[in-house]
C-alpha cells in the first residue's frame, strides 16, 4: 500500500528525505541525504513516483525503463542514476542532486525583473543540453551496438543550471529507446509538453532524433526572447501554428544577438528534418564556435553560476530547483481518425482534448 510521503521518511532503509524540491506531472523529488560509516553524508535527489500512478503496471515500467535509461548513460551533462527502490508499494529512483533552478524558472526570474537573458549565457546552456542530448542519441549497448534513445520532452523545465553553472539535462521518463522489449507509448498517444512537439510530430510522425533537435531550437529561442515560441489566441491556433512550422524570426526581436546564434537556432526549427542539423553534436558546435568567433569570456560557467545563486536568492526558493506548477501533459490522439498527409505516408489528424476539436 502506497504511502504519504514526507520529511524524515526513510527510503529503501538508506535515504531519508528532508524536502519536496519539485514536482511534476508523474512524480515529485525529494532532496535527500543519505549517510554511512565514519560520518559518511551525501545528499541525493529522491524522485516519487505519484501513489495515484503507483498501482498502474503502465507507468509502474515507464518509471522502470527511465532507471534502465538512466543507469546507462554516465554524461557530464545528466544527472547519474544511483538506485531504484520499490518500497512497501512506492517507486523511487535516487540520483544525483543538482543544486540549482530549472532554465524556465531562471527565464521567467530575468523577464520579471525587467531584463534580457545574456545571449552568451543561453548558447552556453544550450551547448550543455545539447551534449547530454548527443549523449543519448549515441548511446550504444553491452555489444557497442548503437542504441539511440530520443528524450521527447526536452523543454526549458528539464534543464538544470547549478550554482557551480553546470548545465543537466534531466527526466528521462517519456524517453523512447529503440532496444527496449516493448513500446510503453500506447497507439494514438503523444507524449511530450505540446509546446515543444515539432511539426512532423504534430502531423503524426514518429518521435526521432530531429525531433529532439527541434525542441531545443524551440528551447534556445525562448530563452532568448523570454516567451513562448508558439502563442495564439486559442489552443487549437497553437496547434495549427506547430502544424504549420510558423516560426516567428529572432532578429526583429532580438536585434543584439549575433546573427551566427540567429542562423544556428532557426536551422534547428527548421521544418523540413533534412534541413537541420545532422546531429545534436554537430548543433553543439557550431554553438561553440559562435562564441569562439564572438570571444566570449572564457569564465562563463562561473558567471552563470552566479546568475543561478541571485536569481535562487531572489526568489527564495531555498532548496527547490524546478516549478512545481509545470507539469508534462500526455496528449492524445484519435488513432481512428488516421488520415494521409501530404508528403507523408501516414499522419494523424489530432484530437485535442482540451478544445474538443480535430
């Protein structure tokens, strides 16, 4: 039987939990500490499967296969995995603990006080999250076969920015790894934040690679503009503006960013995949080299590092390091409503629940 969980909790009989640092649409994290022999401590990120969740065997193994996924990659740039515990009808994985604040809690931070994000700091962060990107994308398995795994909700709330400016990619649990025994995606389902689907995905594509390329275009544009890449006056224009790859220009709206990041991001949102990058790799150097050809300061992990422990000290969040109001929704879609797309072999004419409408 699940039970509430709360400060002073033990878990797996080793990490006890000291506070709530977030929560989302599957799970909530803990910051926890766990201790050992000769006054051993260490504090470590304890994320709970909801108790609602725990008794559906469908997102019991979806949290399972996040475990799997994030016990094999060992990334600078994601955080490790350090165990999963099953414990009296509760699900819990333990990693890595981030000191820090969510990339779209820091954005809103500068858009509230009146300020642009540096540009530099954001071609920095987005080189962070685009090699934990390449790091999933070319994974291999025990046989050095590739074994790629798309992450599928890659959005401003998933990256974290830490006081000592290091820069992880994190939550791995809609990710979809091609080695995996079965598909947990149920048919006609879409998973991910539909602000940050690409058009292919949209028209019914499957999740691939690009796809993950173009949510950190997505990602990278609206840190430097400060709002949503895709806004309308309902949800289903949104929807139709995705569908649609409207991309509103970054110049006009950023006149003083170099126009090398201006080219790098908008190839990203390209709509067409064979117009993007070939790899996330590659999308990470060129952003590399914007700043090499810029001379931007060599230091700047320390200079965003100092920006996260202001924008943490301003807000007063104390240990929490993501907004607990962002969620990640599971859109839906009619699988019988399968209908031909121009261009395409097979797309999906979508219903949107929250509108009622194909």
């Amino acid at each position: 039987m699940t039970t509430a969980a709360e400060p002073g909790k033990l878990v797996g009989g080793k990490y006890e939990l000291v506070e709530e640092a977030g929560r989302g649409g599957m799970a909530t994290v803990w910051r926890g500490v766990v201790t050992g022999a000769g006054g051993f401590t260490r504090a470590v990120a304890v994320k709970q499967m909801h108790p609602h969740l725990a008794d559906t065997p469908h997102y019991v193994d979806m949290f399972y296969e996040e475990a799997r996924i994030g016990a094999a990659l060992n990334d600078p740039n994601i955080p490790q995995v350090y165990d999963c515990v099953a414990d009296d009808g509760d699900y819990y994985l333990v990693m890595e603990w981030v000191e820090g604040i969510d990339l779209g809690s820091y954005v809103r931070y500068c858009s509230d006080r009146g300020t642009q994000t540096r540009w530099e700091l954001v071609t920095a962060t987005g080189i962070g999250m685009l090699r934990g990107l390449a790091a999933a994308h070319e994974r291999r398995d025990g046989s050095g076969e590739l074994a790629p795994i798309v992450h599928r909700d890659v959005s401003p709330h998933n990256i974290l920015l830490s006081v000592q400016g290091q820069v992880k990619l994190i939550d791995f649990g809609l990710s979809l790894a091609r080695d995996r025994g079965r598909n947990m995606t149920e048919p006609g389902v879409v998973k991910g934040k539909m602000a940050y689907l690409s058009p292919g995905v949209v028209a019914g594509a499957r999740p691939s690679l690009a796809t993950d390329q173009f949510a950190a275009g997505t990602v990278l544009w609206e840190s430097l503009v400060g709002r949503r890449l895709f806004q309308g006056a309902t949800d289903f224009e949104v929807y139709k503006r995705m569908r649609d790859a409207q991309i509103m220009p970054l110049r006009p709206l950023r006149p003083d960013i170099p126009r090398d990041l201006v080219a790098v991001v908008m190839r990203a949102l390209s709509a067409k995949v064979q117009d993007r990058y070939p790899s996330a790799r590659e999308m990470a150097r060129q952003l590399g080299m914007v700043l090499k050809q810029h001379k931007a300061r060599r230091d700047l992990h320390v200079m965003l590092g100092r920006e996260v422990a202001e924008a943490r000290a301003n807000l007063h969040i104390g240990r929490k390091t993501h907004d607990p109001g962002d969620e990640t929704p599971v859109q839906d879609v009619d699988s019988a409503l399968m209908t031909p797309v121009a261009g395409t072999k097979r797309g999906l004419l979508h219903w949107l629940p929250f509108v009622r409408k194909k």
